[in-house]
C-alpha cells in the first residue's frame, strides 16, 4: 500500500513549508495471497503429520484418504507455484514504483530549469529478492 507511504520534500520558494508526496500503487494483495497460502501450507502440514502419527491405521486402511490427500497436496504445490509468482511480480511493481529515478521524475520541485536532484543512495532488496526465490 505504497499510497500510504508520504515523502516530505522542500519546496524551493518558500524554504519554510515542506510538500509531501505520495508514491502510488497498492501491491499488497500478492504478498497477502503469499502469505495466507504459506499459512494454509504449514496448518495443512500439521493436520497431515498428526493424520499421519496418531491415526495411522485409519490412513492405511482408508484407500480414499490417501488419494485425498495428494490431490490436496497437488493443489497446494500448484497455488504455491501461482503465489509465488504473483509475490514476484508484486515485488517488481514494488522496486519500479520505488526507484530513484521514478521518485525524482515525479517530484515538481526537480522539474525547474537549473535544479539538479540526485538519488543519495539505492535501496538494497536482497532480502526482497530472497523471499521470491524461497
């Protein structure tokens, strides 16, 4: 939810007030789809380990149960493969609408003749980058 993310900047003619702007974008619903299926995953994980412990007989004796299972397993694995690709082009919107530059070429205040705006210093994403390839 970058549009809730304010930057102040000075304004050039009256050095007293500060305007603020506002990125824009809401990226939010991949990282939240990620997330929530990563919690389904580890709850799903935990009730098939307790099946698989504790009921044991129930589970070997069932021939539907274990097919049910797979087939639930399957779906998982396929909806982890989509999350994590949407999470991934979540987070490329992210870095674009973050960049530097992009940051500079919306800023009314770097758009005068003989005013020179530079970016001090680029945001690491390597753990952003990390939690894509996980």
């Amino acid at each position: 939810r970058l549009y809730q993310i304010p930057f102040g900047m000075p304004n050039c003619e009256d050095e007293s007030e500060a305007r603020t702007l506002y990125l824009v974008g809401d990226f939010s619903a991949p990282a939240e789809f990620f997330v929530t299926l990563g919690v389904f995953c580890f709850l799903y994980s935990m009730a098939a380990l307790v099946l698989y412990l504790r009921f044991h007989s129930l589970y070997s004796e069932n021939t539907k149960l274990p097919f049910a299972d797979f087939c639930v397993t399957v779906c998982f694995a396929f909806f982890w493969l989509v999350a994590a690709a949407a999470w991934g082009k979540g987070l490329s919107d992210v870095k674009a609408a973050t960049r530097p530059a992009t940051l500079i070429a919306s800023m009314a205040v770097c758009q005068g003749d003989g005013v020179a705006c530079n970016a001090g210093t680029t945001p690491a994403m390597g753990l952003a980058n990390i939690s894509v390839v996980r």
